[in-house]
C-alpha cells in the first residue's frame, strides 16, 4: 500500500475530486480526516471509506474561517497523533464569476475567502503540524486556468487559482530543507459536481470540449490518482511543480479534428 503508516487532511471531501481522493487514500493505507461544511456528505464519505474497511474521521471546516482551520488541523492531530499529508482540496465557482467589467464584489470576495485565503489558511497551520510531525506532502489544488486565460471568463475563480500556484511555489521553496514538500494540483475540466450545470448546457459543453486534445472531460479518479502520486513517498523529488493533469489543453495551440 502507497500511503501505509500516513495520515491525510483533506478539506472539501465531501464530494467530486475530494471524496474520491479520501477513498484513494484510505484504500492505500491512510487514515484520512475528510473536512467539508456539508457535514451529510462528508459523514457519507467517512462511512464509505469505513464500510469498506478503511480509517477515518470527520469534521467540520469551513476553510475561510482560520478558528476552523485551526481545530481541523488540531482535530487531526489529536485524533491521529501527526500529520503527514494536508490537501487543500476545498474550493468554489461562484455562478455569479463572469468578465473582470461586470463581476460583483460580493462575487470576488467570496471566490477569494474561499478558494485564496482557505489554501492560505489550510497551508499555514497545515505546514506547522507537519513541521512538528517530521515532515509532509502539502497538495494545494489549483487548476489549469492558472497557466492560461479564457475567453469565457470567470475572473475572481481564474485570479484565486493564480495566487494558489504562486503561493505554493513560495511554500514549496521556503520549507524545502524542513522536510516539507509543497505542489499544486491543475486539473483540467472534470465532471465534478462543480462543473455538471456548465456542462449540462450542449453548447457550453462543446465549447470546451473542442479545446481538449484528448478528446474528453476528465473524470474526479483520474485527479485523484495523479494526488495518490503526490501525497506518497514516489513523489520524493518533487516539489514547488504544478502538476498539470488536463487532456493536454495547456500543450495545444490547434487540437485533433
Ligand atoms: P465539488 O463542488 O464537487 O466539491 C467541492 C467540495 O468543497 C464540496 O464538498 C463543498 O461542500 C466543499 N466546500 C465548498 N466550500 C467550502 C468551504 N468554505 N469550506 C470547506 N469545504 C467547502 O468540486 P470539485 O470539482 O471536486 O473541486 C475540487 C477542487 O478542484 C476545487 O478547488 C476546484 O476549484 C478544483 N478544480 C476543479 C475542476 C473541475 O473541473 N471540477 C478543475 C480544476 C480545479
């Protein structure tokens, strides 16, 4: 098992990519703490992973508020005895998010509380447990809209990922002789339930499919799969990377007919 002996931190595991990372995880050999403010769905996460003979515990964090993401990184701590690896998974697209002229602030401030400052937040007392435990893997899920721009824009979600990638290179560099390790997550278009509205839509749908080269939407296992990677010990020599998992949209300039 990849993942023996670790214990894991990831916030908004109540669904899409952060619940089918907590599965990962704890089917690899984890003890996972799921963290969401949807307490049914992260309970409904525990109780899979439990049912099918994992370990994990769930609470509630709502990863804009510091007091909250003190006691979910002390929760974890004292329930587990250490942290090994902290996924700052939780994240928002507000529906409101559209062109930098006509977005609200309301829009912007939320999408940024969330999104910035709850990685910040997850990040600072996150990197300290690991720090007192030895050492860790810190994953801060960014995206591919970090790397490029879109002429359908969602200005305030596009910004926040931005600041995620930057940020984590900068946590990547100044704790990289203290035994932390610090990547950001890009996938490219998942079907999470994030993007299931938008992609509802036929033609919002095909306006992006045509821009994958591979041809598809990704799926929340595949991310998942490339966090397996990042969380265990095979990811030994790396660190402040973004790890790009999109169907090869950030290669393409012209995609397969
Ligand atoms: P999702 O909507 O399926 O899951 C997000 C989870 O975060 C939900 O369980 C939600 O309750 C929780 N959450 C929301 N606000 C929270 C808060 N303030 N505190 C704690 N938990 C909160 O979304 P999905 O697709 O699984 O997204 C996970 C991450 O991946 C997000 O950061 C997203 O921006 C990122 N991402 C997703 C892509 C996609 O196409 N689905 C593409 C690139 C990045």
């Amino acid at each position: 098992m990849r993942l023996q002996g670790k214990v894991a931190l990831i916030t908004g595991a109540g669904s899409g990519i952060g619940k089918l990372t907590a599965e990962t995880f704890a089917r690899e050999g984890a003890r996972v703490v799921v963290a969401d403010v949807v307490d049914e769905a992260g309970r409904a996460t525990v109780d899979g992973i439990r049912a099918a003979g994992g370990e994990a515990e769930y609470v509630h964090c709502d990863v804009s508020v510091a007091e909250e993401v003190e006691a979910m990184v002390a929760f974890t701590v004292g329930r587990f005895g250490k942290l090994d690896v902290m996924m700052n998974n939780a994240g928002i697209f507000h529906a409101r998010d559209g062109s930098v002229i006509d977005t609200d602030e309301e829009t912007w401030d939320r999408t940024i509380a969330i999104n910035l400052k709850g990685v910040f937040l997850g990040s600072k007392y996150g990197v300290r447990a690991m720090l007192d435990s030895g050492g860790g893997s810190l994953i801060n899920v960014a995206s591919f809209v970090a790397l490029m721009g879109a002429a359908v824009p969602q200005i305030a979600y596009t910004a926040s990922k931005g600041g995620v990638l930057s940020m984590t290179r900068e946590i990547a560099v100044e704790f990289a002789r203290r035994g932390i390790r610090a990547n950001a997550l890009c996938p490219g278009p998942i079907e999470t339930p994030l993007l299931a509205e938008l992609l509802a839509d036929p033609a919002a749908r095909q306006r992006r499919l045509v821009h994958i080269p591979i041809g598809r939407f990704g799926q929340g296992q595949e991310i998942a799969n490339a966090a397996l990677f990042l969380a265990s010990d095979e990811s030994s020599l790396m660190t402040g990377a973004a790890l790009v998992v999109d169907g090869g949209i950030t290669a393409a300039y012209i995609t397969p007919e």
